[in-house]
C-alpha cells in the first residue's frame, strides 16, 4: 500500500522502489535463509522485517557481513543494545513497557507489588526486564508467580499473590489468552488492589475475553489505539489517526501496533533513502542514524550513533479500561 | 544397471550433484539453499535407516536435532571447547539418551511408538524453551563460529559462509550415504529390514528384535543431531523452533515423500521440502496450499514415495 502510494508520486529520488517480500513465519531458520536471499539474489538496499525477536537475531548476522541496513520490527532489548552498526529497530522495548508501568506506579504512591508473569516468549521477556529495572523507580517485589501459555486456570498463583503482606498491586506481562484469564481469575477472587497488564494485550480481543472484569484494568499501549481520544494538541494525533485511517480503509480489518511498526520503519527508510540522495546501502544507513523528530505511530524518534531506537516513555500512554473501552490516564 | 550396484550408483549420483551443482547457482543464495538441503538430507537419511530400514516411526527427531545444535551453542561457552567436538559431544549425548530412552520406549509398537517419540522430542524442545538462563530460552542465542574461515583467511583464501557451508554439509551427507548404504547390505542391515516385515518371523530366524530397533534408532539420533550442529554452526544462532514438533513432522515428511527405505529418496524428500517453498514464494498465498497439493498426489499415485515409484516405472518401461 505504501510502496504503490509513493511510486505513484515519482518514486524517491526519481527512483521507482521495488519490493522485495518474504514471509518467515517467526521461524529462524528460514529467516536466515530468505535473508540470505535478499541480500545475494535480490540485491535489495535495505531491508525492514523480523517480526520476531529469534528470526531478527538470525538475521542480523547476513545483514551486518553484507552491509545493508536492517530496520527490525520485534520487540527485545538485545537487538539494538549494544547497538549493532546496520540495525534499526522501531517498536518499544518490554523496557520501557515496564519503566511506564512503574511511573504510573509511583504517581499513585504504589510500591510494593506482585507479577504474575506468562512463560510465552513475551512474557517470559517482560517478567525479566521487570524484574531488572524495578529497583531503579523503588518498586519493591513482593511476589513472582508463573504460568503456562496454555494454563485455563491462574486462580492458585493469584491467590499466593494475593495473600502476600503489604501487596499495592498486580503486573501481568503476558500475550494471548493468558492475561485474560488472570483478569477474570482476579475478579473472581476479589482482589481489591488495581491488576496492571502490559502493552501486549493492547487489543480490543483483550477486552472482549476478559469482560467485565477488565474494568479498572491498567496498561501501557501505543498511541495508535486511542487514536480519536488523543487531546488536538497531541502532535502524535495527526499521524496516528491518517495511519489508522489508511489501514482500516486498504484492510478492512481493525488496526493493531504491528502493522504501525512496519509503516514507521519503512517512513524511516524511505526518508533517510530522499536524505541520501543515493540507493547506496552505506549513505542510507548513516542517514538512519540520523533521524531526528520523526513522529511515527509509535512516538516521537530520535536516534544517534549510541540509540537505534530513538523512543523515549513519552512513547507509551498509560491507558484504563473504563465501560468496555480504553480511556488516557494523564 | 548391470556392473553398478546401487549402492555405487546412489553414491555416485550424490558426488556428481554435490560437486556439479554450483556450475547452476547464479549466486550465493544458491549455495545456502544447497547446504540447507544436505544438512535437512542427512537428518532425513538418519530416519531412512529407522523409518525405511527397521519400519518404526518417531515423530521426536527433531529433538536430538536439537540437542546437537543447542552442544554447538552451549558447548564452546560452558565447557571452552573448540566446535568440531561439541559436534562430537553432540552426538554422543544424542547417543546416549537414544539409548536409554529407547529400550523402554522401543518395546511399544505402532501408534504407541509414535507417541512415545514424540512426547521425547517435546520434552526436549520445552527443556530447551523454558531453561532461559542456558539456553536463551525462546529468543534464542548466538553459537560462535567453527573458525575454518578464519583459517582459510590465514592462508589468503576467502570464501563466503554459504560456500563453504555448502561443500562442507555436501561432504558430510556423502558421509551419511556412505555409511547408510553399507548399513543396507550389511547383515545388521538385513536384520533390520526384517524386522520392518514382520517382527514375529525375525524373532523366530535369531534376530534380537529389541537390540536390532535400539541400533537403529541410535544410529539415527547421530544423524539427526550432527544436522542440528551443522545448522547451528551455519546459522550463527540457534532458537528453540529446531527441536520442535513441526521440524521432527517436517523431517518425518521428507523421508516418506521421497521414499522411506531409499537414501537416495532422503535427498530427494529434502530437496523438494527444503526448496519448494522458496520457488513457491511467488505465489506467496498459496504456498501452503500448493505444498499440500504435491504431497497429496504423491500420496497417493506414488505410494512408496517418489524414488522407489518412480525407479520401479522406469525399470517396467525398460523391460
């Protein structure tokens, strides 16, 4: 949708764009392999891609001995730190998810708090950069509980959770069915301190399965998903509701964070690629790097020579569940 | 195919692939797709001789895929050891474990065999999963290089990773084929194919049923778990999905499309599932579809998978 929009403009550089496109199905093995292929075969100047952390990392090797900047859409910190000559990355890290939480945290005088993390992939990610950077906004964890991405039932771990002295709150880092389930499971329990849930049930699904008992729940999201409830004054308003606008209309389907971190990262290429007056993979990459001010769907980025992600928390709105829907928490 | 016996013939067959192939490959893309279907070849090759040969299935290979790759990950950072013998290190605990998880597992039949095999390789991929603080756990992690190029580099020769990949994994599935073969036509061999006929008659001539089926899935573990090496140390980077469920289905489909009891067949099986896909990717949607089309009709027009069929029609046109 995007490369027809531009080469119907004239192209960049009075160069027409052409895509290259390979489905790896978040398996490693065959994301090295199309990889390979791009970069030998195809001959491609930039790459963005790797929706998953593993297929990212397998990459990365091809793109950093060929020299070709790769712009990577998956979620963990080891991608861009230490930072990697020829990789970009566009979403949030689990990081900031949690540093965001923990803000919200303090704000409402909250320190002492139990997680009740999922072992998926995502979760298993967060429950540690949790863990990790708790100490630095003085959360204290009282209680560390684990389920299995499959588990129907999370009523035993909370209750451990719950009966755990001078508990303040709740952290669910989770993907899937599970949060939803740790949702229902904590109304029915009657906990009575506020249940957080991360940026990765950020869809209205979550909402859906978990019901009624979603009410009061809180997490960190991108500002994509409350596109319309942004304040005018948002600069982020205008680009989030024109992509959230253009997606719905070309797909038909409600927009999701994912598709958001596709379009940043190819807005970013395709700029530095006008910026570098050249398809040559080494100008492109410098000016990659120098990418200031652009406000995509995930925020405001800024990167540098020793930050190639360039999003700071501003990134994330701390969102409640209030009626059924989202709503900002300022 | 008078003075040739097969066993030449297959061989001489796979040297000539291995070594005319290139004059085809316009780039090193080409190359890497090679050594993925020889390295995915000898894995298959390793379920020929317990599949084909001694006719019992398991659907948990990719485990001791795993294993292999995950001693190339973990060895060198663990243990300090140089590559080649984490490789080594690899196959023997592969080895091992075949051992002692396949007398008890072994003496089951059929579909009881199966799942007993797979509840294996499932144990191992969530060994591998859930245990992040050694194995990286779902993100995966770097494996540190085998250091032939570097050592070519001293020597002023520079050669791409695919290349070298590509003649590397080339010699060692003629390796594999070689053994394989002579297994055949050894008296173990013969041992072991009468037990894919019937269990009962191999019993009563003085076969050791139980001994002979443990051979062979000893054997094959080796196989499948020196693949795993190779494409950890061709990879760079290992994530759990080597030693999942779909790669072992992925392996198991291999060896029955090209034809379970051929060695050549393994090679064949691997070459179509390894490089199909990335013909099919002009098709993007239907890739899947198309997958599953192809395997349906050798399913059922060529039963014994497409080598023996294929073979058996051109011997009849013959005579």
């Amino acid at each position: 949708m995007l490369v027809d929009e531009i080469n119907a403009a004239g192209g960049v550089n009075g160069e027409m764009i052409q895509l290259v496109m390979y489905d790896d199905g978040a398996d490693a093995n065959k994301a090295r392999t199309f990889a390979t292929r791009m970069v030998e075969d195809d001959e491609v100047v930039a790459v963005v891609g790797g929706s998953s952390t593993g297929a990212t990392m397998a990459m990365i090797p091809v793109f950093e001995e060929a020299g070709i900047p790769f712009i990577s859409l998956a979620g963990a910190v080891v991608i861009i730190d230490p930072v990697k000559k020829w990789v970009f990355k566009t979403p949030h890290t689990d990081r900031m998810a949690c540093g965001k939480i923990y803000e919200d945290m303090n704000k409402r005088g909250i320190s002492k708090i139990g997680i009740i993390g999922g072992t998926g992939g995502f979760g298993k990610s967060m429950h540690e950069q949790c863990v990790d950077v708790a100490p630095d906004y003085g959360i204290d964890i009282v209680a560390q509980e684990t389920y299995g991405p499959k588990d129907a039932d999370m009523t035993p771990q909370l209750t451990k959770i719950a009966g755990t002295e001078g508990l303040q709150a709740v952290l669910n880092p989770g993907f899937g069915q599970g949060p939803a389930i740790v949702t229902r499971n904590y109304a029915q329990l009657g906990i009575d301190v506020p249940l957080y849930q991360s940026h990765g049930v950020a869809s209205k699904s979550f909402i859906e399965l978990a019901g009624d008992a979603a009410e009061g729940v809180r997490l960190p999201a991108s500002a994509l998903l409350v596109a319309d409830k942004l304040p005018d004054s948002d600069p982020q308003k205008s680009v989030v509701v024109a992509y959230r606008d253009a997606y719905e209309a070309a797909t038909g389907e409600p927009v999701s964070t994912f598709g958001g971190h596709a379009y940043d990262g190819f807005k970013i290429l395709i700029a530095a690629i006008e910026r570098a007056g050249s398809s040559d993979p080494a100008a492109i990459r410098d000016e990659i790097e120098k990418t200031t001010g652009f406000m995509g769907t995930a925020g405001e980025v800024n990167m540098s020579p020793t930050d190639h992600l360039g999003l700071d928390l501003s990134a994330f709105r701390m969102l409640e569940i209030k009626d059924g829907d989202w709503t900002l928490v300022e | 195919m008078s003075g040739l016996s097969v066993r030449t013939a297959t061989l001489l067959a796979l040297a000539l692939i291995v070594v005319l192939a290139p004059v085809l490959f316009p780039s090193s893309f080409y190359y890497r797709v090679g050594a993925l279907i020889f390295v995915n070849g000898l894995a298959t090759m390793g379920l020929v001789i317990l599949v084909g040969y001694a006719g019992q299935v398991s659907l948990g290979h990719a485990g001791f895929v795993g294993i292999g790759a995950y001693a190339c990950a973990l060895g060198p950072v663990y243990l300090g050891l140089p590559q080649i013998l984490c490789v080594v290190l690899g196959a023997a605990i592969s080895a091992l474990l075949a051992f002692l998880v396949g007398r008890p597992i072994l003496k089951l039949k059929a579909h009881y065999l199966a799942v007993a095999t797979l509840g294996l390789g499932i144990l191992i991929y969530m060994v591998i999963y859930n245990e992040g603080w050694l194995t990286g756990g779902p993100d995966g992690m770097d494996v540190q290089p085998l250091g032939v190029r570097e050592l070519l580099k001293d020597y002023g020769i520079k050669v791409g990773s695919s290349e070298l990949w590509y003649w590397i994994s080339g010699v060692v599935l003629l390796v594999g084929a070689f053994v394989a073969l002579n297994l055949h036509n050894s008296p173990a061999g013969r041992a072991l194919r009468s037990l894919h006929d019937s269990e009962v008659a191999a019993s009563t001539i003085g076969i050791d049923v139980a001994r002979m089926k443990l051979t062979a899935f000893v054997i094959s573990s080796v196989y499948a778990s020196v693949a795993g090496s190779q494409v950890a140390l061709m990879n760079r980077f290992v994530t759990p999905d080597v030693a999942g469920f779909i790669h072992s289905v992925e392996l198991l489909t291999m060896a029955v499309l090209g034809g379970a009891a051929s060695v050549m067949g393994a090679v064949v099986g691997a070459t179509i599932l390894t490089a199909l896909p990335q013909v099919l990717t002009v098709f993007e949607d239907f890739e899947h579809v198309l997958l599953g089309l192809i395997m349906m009709l050798v399913m059922i027009f060529l039963r014994e998978g497409l080598v023996p069929s294929l073979a058996r029609r051109m011997r009849r046109s013959v005579s």
